[in-house]
C-alpha cells in the first residue's frame, strides 16, 4: 500500500505568494499592511477600523445577562 500525497495547485500558488510576500516585506506583517492598506486606498476602497477598547471607552463589554439568567461563570461555576 503506498501513501498519496495530497496536493491542490491552488493551495501550492498561496503558499507561494505568501513565500515572495514575506521575502518582499522582510517578514514584516507591519509594512506588509500599510502597503495593502494604501493599495485598497488607491483603489478607492473604504477601510474600517474595528473600534478598539479605548475606542469604547474602556466599557465593561461582557454581555449584559438577560432576565433569569446568571450571568457569566467563573472556572469553578461562581458567578463573576
């Protein structure tokens, strides 16, 4: 019984992109998304921000319990 590899050619062209991406960038994720930020930019694309907890407010951003439930539970079951 021999074992087959498996391969997709698709999947073998995105690790190579990734590959010429991270050489390019110096693996630096950072500079990697300015430049896909300014590219979509050019391109006339809006970018959103995710609001960050600062954003918030610091807000307590648990769920809100609804009526009759306990709320969130520690490890040991407690309510928090």
């Amino acid at each position: 019984m021999t074992n087959t590899v498996w391969s997709d050619p698709i999947v073998t062209e995105l690790h190579a992109i990734r590959e010429r991406l991270a050489e390019r960038f110096h693996n630096d994720l950072a500079a990697y998304s300015e430049t896909a930020d300014a590219h979509c930019r050019a391109l006339g694309f809006h970018i959103v921000q995710s609001p960050t907890e600062k954003d918030r407010g610091g807000a307590d951003v648990r769920p809100v319990p609804k009526p009759g439930d306990q709320g969130p539970r520690d490890a040991n079951g407690t309510s928090a």
